[in-house]
C-alpha cells in the first residue's frame, strides 16, 4: 500500500470537500465501536454479549444505508 499511495496522489481525482468530512468521521465511529465492544465483553457473559454484538452490526449497518 505504502508504494501505490504517492502513485495514487497523482493519478487519481482529488476528493471532494463532502467527502473529506466522511472520511474524517469513520475512525471516530469505529473508535467508538471498539470501545464499546471491549467494554460489552469485558462486561457480559461472553456467549450472550458475541452473538448480539456480531448480529446487530449488520442490521444496523442495512438501516443506516
């Protein structure tokens, strides 16, 4: 990856400015995510919290789109 990016500087189109704030958004979320991963194992019973935790995911991911 590191060898195609400053390939990609130049021959790929620059992002828009509505992008940008996208892109800007998704660590945070997913920061998020993981930390209440961590803390919903760390608190649950893991056989109850793992299942939940990995079947809401894409549901909410279907409603979000």
């Amino acid at each position: 990856m590191m060898v195609t990016f400053p390939f990609s500087l130049f021959v790929l189109p620059w992002l828009e400015a509505k992008l940008l704030s996208v892109f800007a958004g998704v660590p945070i979320i997913h920061l998020i995510y993981k930390i209440l991963e961590a803390k919903s194992l760390s608190l649950g019973n893991y056989t109850a919290v793992y299942p939940f935790m990995r079947g809401t995911t894409p549901t909410f991911a279907i409603v979000a789109a």
